[in-house]
C-alpha cells in the first residue's frame, strides 16, 4: 500500500534520511523503531508531505505522493498523528473531532464517524464538552488518535503515541490500535521508542539509526535479533 524508495531528505545542510526504503502492505501493522534523531519523525512528516524530500520517491497505492501538499495527502486517505499530539488545546474535544473531518464534506458522513470514535473511546465522548487542553496526556492521545480517524483514512501513520504515557494507559493505547487496525481494516505505520510494544503489536519492522535502515525483518525476528535486544529491549 505504502512503498518508500532511496528517500533522501534534509534540514538545510544536515542530510536527515540518507536513501531510506520500505514498505507497507495493506492491511499490516508496520513498525518503525529507533533511538532519538534516528529519523523517524521525519520520515512521516515526509509521508504526510510537512517535509519535502531531496530525492526519492513516496508510492501510496501506486501514486508517487512525494512533495504533494499535506491536505492532498489527506485527500487520499492518509492520516498522521503527530508526536505531542498536538491537538487544539482551547477548543472542546468535540471541536477537535470535528476539526479531523474538515474535509468530509457531508455531513452525515461525519456525524457517523463522530459516532464511531465516541465508541472507539468512550472517554472522549464523556469529556465532549470540555477544552480539550484540560484532559489527561492519555486522553489527549485518545483524542489525536480520535481526530485522525474523523477524516475516514485508509492508512493510519502514528508517532510516539505512548510518548510520557503512564503504563497502564500505555497498554490501552496499544489495545485500541489493534482494536483500530482490525475492526476497520486500516493499515498502520506505527513510530515508537517503546519497542518491545510495538514488536509486540506488529507483523514486521524496521530499525532506523541515523537515517539510515539497518535491520528490517518480521516483528518476532526483530524482537530475538541480539542487536535489538540490546539496543532496544533493555537486553530481554
């Protein structure tokens, strides 16, 4: 669904990805782990076209999406939930949703997805009418998550969502993006420095260092290889 071929991109003369290449199959859950200034925050933000590549090229479903502006991006079906969150602090999370399906023209259409986050996490729906920068950093991942899912994506791409998480929100939130990729058949790339989580989730991986791909294999290969348990899995 998601083919990335020699991406190459840069902060002025600081070369960030150095030809990077992988792939997403529809339907997967793919993993993208690394340490911090690995790349893997840029290698979404140039997936969801915030950043424009040097060179390489970006198929989503056939279509060279590289250097496409970010709301085409969406167009398509591609969603980013950003590391942070980053949602709109001042507004209500209801607001929030409907700041997700500024795209969905009818609306109907984006009532019913309103519907089908409010089951996805019940919380948000009991919070609807509070400011959205007053919730907890789980339910504010709960809400970009939320957000995300209002433009109806077909493809899901989520950064760090366990960053500065307690432990058993950071188990919930796992919970819901197995939930999310079975029940709605959405395919995910998932950026994570909790390894052993995202491993633990994913069919296949890839281990970024210094914006380059060192190691790529089947998530339970990764989470044996000696180089990531090390790195990666605190030696388990």
């Amino acid at each position: 669904m998601l083919e990335i071929k020699n991406l190459t991109v840069s902060y002025g003369a600081i070369s960030a990805l150095h030809g990077i290449s992988l792939s997403v199959p529809a339907g997967g859950i793919v993993t993208l782990i690394g340490s911090n200034g690995a790349g893997k925050t840029t290698t979404l933000k140039t997936i969801s076209g915030l950043l424009k590549p040097k060179s390489g090229e970006i198929f989503y479903d056939g279509k060279n999406i590289a250097g496409l502006p970010p709301h085409e991006i969406v167009k398509l079906g591609l969603s980013h939930v950003p590391e942070g969150r980053m949602i709109f602090a001042n507004l209500t999370v209801r607001e929030n949703l409907q700041m997700g399906a500024y795209l969905v023209r009818d609306k109907k259409i984006a009532n019913r997805e309103l519907e089908s986050v409010f089951a996805a996490f019940p919380r948000l729906q009991e919070r609807a009418q509070q400011i959205a920068g007053t919730l907890s950093g789980g339910e504010q991942q709960m809400l970009a998550i939320g957000r995300a899912l209002m433009s109806q994506p077909k493809f899901l791409m989520l950064d760090e969502p366990s960053l500065g998480l307690a432990p058993l929100l950071v188990k919930t939130i796992f919970e819901k993006i197995v939930e999310i990729n079975r029940e709605r058949g959405l395919t995910i790339l998932l950026v994570e420095q909790n390894a052993n989580r995202a491993l633990e989730i994913s069919g296949f991986g890839y281990v970024l260092e210094t914006g380059k791909i060192t190691l790529s294999g089947t998530s339970a290969s990764l989470r044996q290889n000696p180089q990531v348990k090390s790195a990666y899995l605190g030696g388990q």
